[in-house]
C-alpha cells in the first residue's frame, strides 16, 4: 500500500492547480506528466510544480508508466478524452461533468467495462469533513427519516473574475452542468439516488460581456439555459427541489436543506469541504452548529482520485465513482429534457449510495487500509 500510483494530467487551465498540489496531501499519488493542447501553459504548470514531463495527450496516452489519467478538459472534450484514455486501458478520473450529453457518458461507462478499467469524476467535495459530518448525522437518525431537501445556487455567472469564461455559456455548460453537479452529487450522498425529475428553465441574457483579465471586454454569446428550477423524487420517496442560476445579481438562501421527520438539517456549501453544519431539532428552540466529526476540510480535490488509487488495489468500489457521475449527468440532462418536453421525466439510470468514511479519521491511508 506504500506504492505510488502514477497520474498523468490532461488539461493544465484554472482547476489543475489545485490537483498539482494533490501529491502533497495524499502519500499515494505522484503526478508524473502533464499535457495540454497549449504546451507552454503545461511547462509553466511542470516547472511551478515540479513534474518531471510535459507533452502532448497523446504522447501522455502512450506512456506506460501512468495508471490513472485525471481529465482536467472543458467539458465538451472530457468524452473524447476519457474515451481515449480508456482504448489504452487506463483509468480515468475526470472533472465535473462526466460528459455534456448522456449518450457520450454512457458510452464511457460501456468502453470502460469493456476494458475492465475504472472511470472515476468530480466532484469529491462529499467526501470533505463537512458533507461526511451531514451523512453520519443523517445515518445516526438525527433528523429522523428524510423526507424532502432544498438546494439552491444562485449568482451572476463567471464573466467577472474567471481568465476565460467562454465555455461557461456554451451547451454542456451553464449553472445546472457547472455547479449543479456539486448540489447532486451532496444529495445523492446523503438521501442516495433519484428516480424521477422535471424542470423549468429559461436564458434571460443573450449575451455576456467579460470583466475578467485578459479579455475584459470580450462579448460571449449564450448558448445555453442560464436559470433552472428542478424537482427531485428521490428513490426513497422524499421529494426535492433544486435552482441554479446564472442570472441573479443576489439571494440570501441556504446552501442545501434536509428535512426530516424528526429535524432538519442544514449544510455547507457543496462546492467545500468544510462547514459549518447546523442542526435544528424538532424541540429544539435554535440552530446548533455541530463540530465537524472527520477530516479534509481543506481544498482537498484530488480526495476522490486517491480514493480510486486506494479502491484499485483493494478491489472495492471507489466513491466518486463513474455510476454516480453518470447518474447526475442523466438528472440533469432530464431537467433540459423535461423543460423542452414539458413532462416528468423517469430516470433510466441509478447508482449505489458511496459508503460514508470511517468516524473521525484524519488519516486518508489509514481509512484505505483493511
């Protein structure tokens, strides 16, 4: 278990950074390569984080010593990606989404079985102390049975401090693909897998006007539904709903809620690892912030491809796995579906709840070991 396992990176824009930095949290992971169809931006990202090769994505395919390729693409390249990583028989770990169209993920999922490799996605930030705090609440009957949740993201897009906002308004893209993955992912985690959907969507600006460096100024077309509102039936029968919005200038509205026969719940911000987590209890006469109960309440992304080095040699399910990715990309593809239709939508995908990590460990390489 004290071997290193190989990555090699695809992609070295905003989000590589943080997964550069991934070896130093987690003793298992080396990152051997990086590529990017720009190489000077991958030598600039090898030289500022010491890895030791820099080339192209195929020549990074080709290599025989990576076992893990982390696709840190735009989302509409993560399906030509994963797919060629899988042909070489390697696994793959992706950002959110899994794919920009259900046809492309599952045809990943197929590819991957196939060659008998893991597929492994974005987010992991249920995995942070503050989300596993939620989830042994939950498991411990703290708020009863859950019978309904709210999820809300609302804001004013990306245009006014992302270097490159271009791809936030193109399809595969928009709020619901962008961050709605994150409020899933936490839902899924918590209240397990969804069963039926519909939603409401609309575009209210046709056109965004960049205030970030280097393209202050530059014009972006939109392409794709700015303001969606959601319902969830979960498989357990409790009912959600969910809003993400890249249109609104303000909202002072919680991050997710979990109601429950017995108490509610309300919890961080999905897009963290950390809290605060508050609880209310039916007799209860004020919220109580709950002391987080486990680790990683760092940016720890690169939490769910150590999990997946760990799963790999002991033969168990990793969490952040290709099942779940591939669930939440059919509920939001749904959602668009369901708009344009004007009718519920019955899911034809599902995946395992993740089982929650150990109680109050700290040590990553402690929780792996049987």
């Amino acid at each position: 278990m004290n071997r290193k396992t190989p990555i090699g990176i695809i992609g070295c824009g905003n989000i590589s950074s943080v997964y550069l930095k991934a070896p130093q949290l987690f003793d298992i992971l080396q990152v051997v390569a990086c590529a990017d169809i720009d190489l000077e931006r991958a030598r600039s990202q090898a030289e500022k984080y010491g890895v030791p090769k820099v080339c192209t994505v195929d020549e990074l395919l080709a290599d025989p010593e990576i076992e893990i390729v982390v696709n840190l693409t735009v989302p509409n390249a993560h399906a030509e990606v994963a797919l060629q990583a899988i042909a070489v028989g390697k696994a793959i770990y992706g950002e959110k989404p899994l794919a920009s169209q259900r046809a492309d993920g599952k045809a990943i999922l197929e590819a991957a079985h196939a060659k008998q490799v893991r597929v492994g996605n974005a987010p992991d930030t249920f995995l942070g102390g503050g989300f596993q705090t939620c989830i042994q609440l939950i498991n411990d009957g703290q708020i009863g049975t859950p019978i309904a949740a709210t999820a809300f993201k609302l804001n004013h897009g990306m245009e006014h401090w992302h270097p490159d906002p271009y791809f936030f308004y193109q399809p595969g893209a928009g709020p619901m693909f962008d961050v709605g993955p994150y409020y899933l992912t936490a839902l899924i985690a918590m209240m397990g897998p969804i069963r039926r959907v519909t939603a409401s969507m609309q575009t209210t600006f046709a056109e965004r006007t960049v205030t970030s460096e280097p393209k202050y100024g530059t014009k972006i077309p939109v392409n794709t539904p700015t303001h969606i509102a959601g319902i969830l039936e979960f498989a357990s029968g409790a009912i959600g709903t969910i809003l993400t919005s890249f249109d609104a200038w303000h909202q002072r509205l919680p991050f997710i809620e979990i109601y429950g026969t017995e108490g509610t719940l309300s919890t961080p911000d999905p897009n963290r690892f950390d809290g605060p987590v508050y609880i209310r209890r039916a007799n209860d006469e004020a919220w109580r912030e709950v002391p987080l109960t486990h680790g990683y309440t760092s940016n720890a992304r690169g939490l769910g491809v150590a999990d997946m080095a760990y799963a790999m040699r002991s033969d168990r399910l990793h969490r952040a796995n290709g099942e779940m990715a591939y669930h939440v990309l059919d509920i939001i593809e749904s959602f668009m579906q369901s708009a344009t239709e004007g009718r519920h939508i019955t899911l034809n995908s599902t995946c395992t709840r993740p089982e929650p990590l150990k109680l109050g460990l700290h040590g990553w390489e402690e929780d792996q070991v049987e």
